[in-house]
C-alpha cells in the first residue's frame, strides 16, 4: 500500500431529506482505498448506511478523491478498558480523565454544558481549554474528521494481541481518536455514540492513551458527542485542515 496511489472515500446517509435540507443524520464513514479496492471500498461504506440503527435512509453521498499529499503512519493510542456500573460512574470517570489529561476542572464543566450542541451536530465540535468556548463555527456539521484508515490484517493481529474484539466500531474510534490526538493541539478528545444500542464511549490523550468507558449514556438514547479539547492553537484553520485532510495510516508494531 505504501507506495501506491491512494483515494479517499467518504460516505454520508441521512434521512427525511439530505443532511443540509435538515435531514436526520444516521451515518459516516471514511477509508482510504486502492484504486483496484475502490469498487469494494464503496460498498462496505454503502453496507455501513443501508444497516444502521438510527434509521434506514432516504439519502446516501458516497465520494472519492485521489490524494495528492505524503501519507503518515502512526501507532495506534494504547487502550483500557474501564467498567463501570452506571452512566453517573461513566461520566464522573470521563471527567477525571480529561483532567488528568491537562483540561482545567473549571473547562470540563464549561465543556459539559455544550453537549446538546454536540448532539445536534454530526461531526466533533472545537473547544478551547483556556477560554472555555466553542471555536470552530461549523454550527450542526461540526468538523468531520477525515482521510485515515487502518489495514485490516493489521488491526486484527492488533485486536488479538490486545485481547480487544474484532469490530469495525473500535476499529475506526481508534484510528479517528490516534489521528486527532497526534496533533501538538490536542489535549483531549471526549467522545460517545449517536447509535442507541451502543453506550460504550471513551475519553483519549496523548497521555492516558485511548480509555474506554463502558457505560455513558443509556441504551436507547440517540444523543452522541464528539469534543476535541485544544490548546492554545495558534491556527485554528491550520488544525481543521489537519483533521480534515491530512491522509493518516495506522500501523500497529511498524519497528
Ligand atoms: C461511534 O460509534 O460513533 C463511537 C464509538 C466509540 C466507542 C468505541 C469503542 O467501543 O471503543
Ligand atoms: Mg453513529
């Protein structure tokens, strides 16, 4: 793969009407993909739409592009599961990670009062540790971050090693969660799901590695949140082009 051109697929699904008509989100998805894998590559994206537990769609977007800038492999964040018994020790447990992270208490106090901005949104929303405000001003888009992926072969032989099930859902938080936090800005990122039957969500870091939860919210809710907590960014427009562009490769043991 590394030396071979390589395309950018995204797909997006919503449903009563196109996400910018007003649209109910039900799903996203990014891979990145051989131009011989792209036939393939567009119908496991198409799969992740047509079966979803959010809803069955009426719109469906599925785009590639070929790209142009040297792609960077990472490991992927070290990973802990953390069990809780319910979304109060779930969400207390999150709170302390982010400070044990380096977000100010006062700031992840601030930050919770914007979850049902992070609800309505379908990509991560923008927060500013030092003054305690949203930053980017993607209103219910938020900012979608793209362009990563994973090998299969290689995330499995990961998910043996790490005793961690094979699903595709970790798989992508993972690779999401490394990309966001190997930017110097990131201090953290908070992050649950929008799909009702998964309550699973976890806290990463640069620090605390990728820290599962087990329990953030209940079945059934379909209020997820995704928040990228940055310091002092100097280029907010820089950063938003690093998550959304910049083609990132996880590779497990690469040594
Ligand atoms: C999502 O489904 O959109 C996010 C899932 C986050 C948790 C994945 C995991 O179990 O580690
Ligand atoms: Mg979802």
């Amino acid at each position: 793969m590394k030396d071979e051109e390589l395309y950018s697929v995204r797909m997006r699904a919503a449903k009563d009407r196109a996400h910018e008509q007003g649209g109910k989100h039900i799903s996203g998805g990014e891979l990145l993909s051989t131009f011989q894998d792209l036939k393939q590559s567009v119908n496991v994206l198409m799969e992740k739409a047509l079966n979803h537990s959010r809803g069955k769609p009426d719109f469906l977007q599925i785009q590639f592009e070929v790209i142009n800038e040297p792609i960077k492999f990472v490991e992927p964040l070290q990973v802990e599961t953390n069990k809780v018994n319910s979304v109060e020790e779930g969400q207390a447990l999150a709170r302390r990670l982010l400070e044990k992270s380096g977000v100010p208490k006062r700031m992840i106090e601030k930050a919770y009062k914007l979850i049902s901005e992070c609800s309505d949104s379908r990509g991560a929303i923008l927060y500013d540790i030092h003054s305690g405000e949203r930053i980017d001003d993607r209103s219910e888009k938020g900012i979608r971050v793209s362009r990563m992926d994973w090998s299969t072969p290689n995330f499995e032989q990961w998910a043996i090693e790490n005793s961690m099930q094979k699903s595709n859902r970790v798989k992508e938080a993972l690779v999401l969660a490394t990309k966001v936090c190997d930017h110097p800005s990131t201090i953290a990122e908070l992050c649950w799901s929008d799909d009702p039957d998964y309550i699973t969500g976890y806290v990463a870091s640069k620090k605390l590695g990728y820290q599962r939860i087990t329990k953030l919210k209940e079945p059934g809710d379909e209020r997820g949140c995704r928040i990228f907590f940055v310091n002092g960014l100097q280029d907010l427009m820089s950063y938003i082009d690093y998550l959304e562009k910049q083609p990132i490769f996880i590779q497990w043991n690469k040594k």
